[in-house]
C-alpha cells in the first residue's frame, strides 16, 4: 500500500447507531491502519482518507453487512 493517501466518499446502508459507526470506521482501518475515517449516520454517508481503494474497502463493508458503493468525484 505506498499509494499517496486519497480522500473520497463513500455510501453505506444499514449504519443506524454508535455500533455499526464503530464497526464500519474498525472495517476501514483493518484494511488502512492509518486511514481517516467520519461517519454521517443521518446520510448514509462514510468520508474516508485513505492509502487503500475506494472500492476494496466498499467490497470489506458490504461483505460486513454494509452495503456501501463509492460515490463518483
């Protein structure tokens, strides 16, 4: 993983409380230790600063049981 670090979006279902905040951020940084990661419970919506891909990480969440797809920008 020596990519620079990028920040990008992500969307998830099924996040509703504190729990599944902490699940998704511990998903994430399994993958990228040093990875940023804020969670918007009320859109569904997970920003991430991270060395990984986008779309591997939203393949770890939606194995988890979070679907998540990543946002286009």
């Amino acid at each position: 993983m020596d990519a620079m670090p990028s920040d990008f979006l992500l969307h998830v279902e099924g996040m509703s409380c504190d729990g599944c905040t902490q699940a998704v951020r511990r998903i994430i940084q399994r993958l990228d230790p040093e990875a940023r990661v804020m969670v918007d419970l009320d859109h569904g919506c997970v920003a991430v600063t991270s060395r990984a891909q986008r779309l591997t990480l939203a393949e770890a969440l939606t194995q988890a049981g979070y679907p998540a797809r990543a946002v286009a920008g």
